[in-house]
C-alpha cells in the first residue's frame, strides 16, 4: 500500500519558480477565455479551473451551437482543446514565451470557430507585462509541471473531504488563475462589508463581488507572489474578534500578521507523519475559530459525523 506521506511530492519555489511564472500566465490566458464565455457565477465561480486525473480544465464552456473544454494534461505535456463536434486541437507544452503561447492557443481556437476576445493583461501580478508582449517568461520543466499536479492532486482529496462536512453554502473545490491558488471557501450566509482591497490590474468591484458574503476560506500556494515557498492558507472575511489568537493543532501553522492570515508551510505537511490528517487540522481549527468568534450558525450548517 502507498501511504499518504509518500505521494505528496516535493515542491521547492526556488527550482521551479520560472516554469510556475511561466504556467501561472498560461492558465491566466485559458481562464480568460472561460470567463468571457460564462454567464458570471458569484463569487466568479464561473472563471476557476478544476483538478482532473490528468491535470488542469477548464470543464464544459458553451460557444454558439457548440460546447468545448479546455484541459492542461500533464501527464502527455498537452494542452487539449476538444469540442462536441469530435474536432479537437492540441499544443505541445514546452519551453515557449507567453507570447508565442497566447499566439498559439488564440488561433487553435479561431481554427474550432470560437471566436472570443479576452484583456490580455495578467491580474494580480504586479508589474505584468501584456499577454501579447511577454517573452521573458518562457520557462517549462515538465518534471516541475508534474509535481505541481500531484501536489494540487493531494490538496483536492483533502479539501473536498473537508467541503464535505459542511451543509451551508460552499464553493467547489477550484483553482483560481489570478492569484494562482487552489482553494475552498465556506459562507455563513450573512452579507460583507465592502471589502477595501484591491489587486493589480483587477477593479476593486471585482474584488467585492467575491467576498460579498461573510467567509471562512482556505487555500494552498505554490509559492508565489513574493511568498517565496509553497504554503496552505486559512482566513476569515470579516475577521472576527479573537481569530489570530487561535490554538491550532498541527505543527508549524501561525498566523501571519502580515498577510491576516494563518498559514502552515507545504513542507511541515509533507512531512508530517499523516499529510492528509494534518491538513484537515488545520482547516477544521482555522475554521472553528473563525465560526466561533463570528457566532455562526454551526449547528445548521454543518453536517452531523
């Protein structure tokens, strides 16, 4: 039997960092065209990826009379695009520019008569260069690429057995190309204040829109925007009296001043005798504190174990 610590691969920022600039931007562009091509979900629900046996998708986007897919398979290093016509287009991925990426895939997609128009400047990326221009990041490492997949791999099982448990409103279990995490987010069911922040090259009104509602979310980094290291996140929006102050019992998780977030490095999980339980910990403590400290509705939004 394969145990749970064995398959969480290593991930070290600093020997994949180009590829995963490289990827972030790619799946930045992909994502674009799904968000130009969906009726808007709250919370933009509707723009995310999901983790497949293979990879990254985009799942079913609908385009006139015909529906497509959009699938990042890093097991062959492909980008498959298939539609319900039995027509389908491929892109090697390799060491290539996101130039010359968005080049490509913006033409296989006239070729299948889908016919979008995407802003082909990056969000959340601070000092972005355009799609169109951006021949600095062209870094792929396939062995990179691939452990990056296993990782979202072991981070999806965990998180969707902690989505699991609760009954309120949740969100799926998604990767979002703009900031370049995957994440799940809790709600309580009461409205937000306004919230203050903004991202590079993304409108504040955007930003309200996803956190509208009052949450508790959890994530996992791959280590960039200027983090430095892969790490798993949990905070609450509104943060409620108390919440930094938590006791948490996995090993190594705090709560960063900083970012207002807790935070618990990929590696102590990794190396923790069982990953997967270690994890859940840290999810079920950040979120108990947020939903204490919050007075929500435990009762009726959680499922009975």
């Amino acid at each position: 039997m394969i145990s749970a610590k064995s398959i969480w691969p290593e991930l070290n920022w600093q020997d994949w960092s180009a590829t995963a600039d490289t990827l972030h931007r790619w799946t930045q562009i992909v994502g674009k065209v799904r968000m130009a091509l969906t009726p808007r979900i709250n919370h933009w629900w509707n723009v995310t990826l999901y983790v497949t046996p293979r990879g990254l998708t985009t799942g079913t986007i609908h385009h006139g009379s015909i529906a497509f897919a959009v699938t990042f398979d890093f097991i062959d290093h492909v980008l498959l695009i298939e539609t319900t016509e039995g027509t389908t287009e491929k892109i090697k991925l390799e060491p290539m520019s996101v130039a010359e990426f968005y080049a490509l895939f913006m033409a296989r997609l006239r070729k299948l008569n889908v016919l979008v128009h995407i802003w082909n400047m990056p969000c959340e990326i601070p000092n972005a260069t355009a799609f169109d221009q951006d021949r600095a990041n062209c870094t792929y490492d396939p062995v990179y690429a691939q452990r990056f997949w296993h990782a979202l791999l072991c981070v999806d099982r965990v998180m969707k057995e902690f989505r699991a448990q609760f009954i309120g409103k949740v969100s799926p279990v998604h990767l979002f190309w703009g900031s370049f995490d995957l994440a799940v987010t809790r709600f309580s069911g009461r409205a937000a204040p306004p919230h203050p922040g903004v991202a590079p090259n993304m409108a504040n009104w955007a930003m309200q829109e996803a956190y509208s509602h009052e949450v508790s979310s959890c994530g996992f980094w791959p280590g960039n925007g200027g983090y430095g290291k892969a790490a798993f996140y949990c905070y609450a929006y509104p943060e409620p009296p108390n919440f930094a102050s938590a006791r948490l019992r996995t090993a190594g998780a705090l709560y960063d001043t900083t970012l207002k977030e807790f935070t618990l490095s990929y590696d102590a999980v990794r190396q923790a005798a069982d990953p997967n339980r270690a994890l859940m910990d840290f999810f079920e403590d950040t979120y108990v504190a947020a939903a204490d400290n919050a007075g929500w509705d435990r009762k009726a939004l959680e499922r009975a174990r």
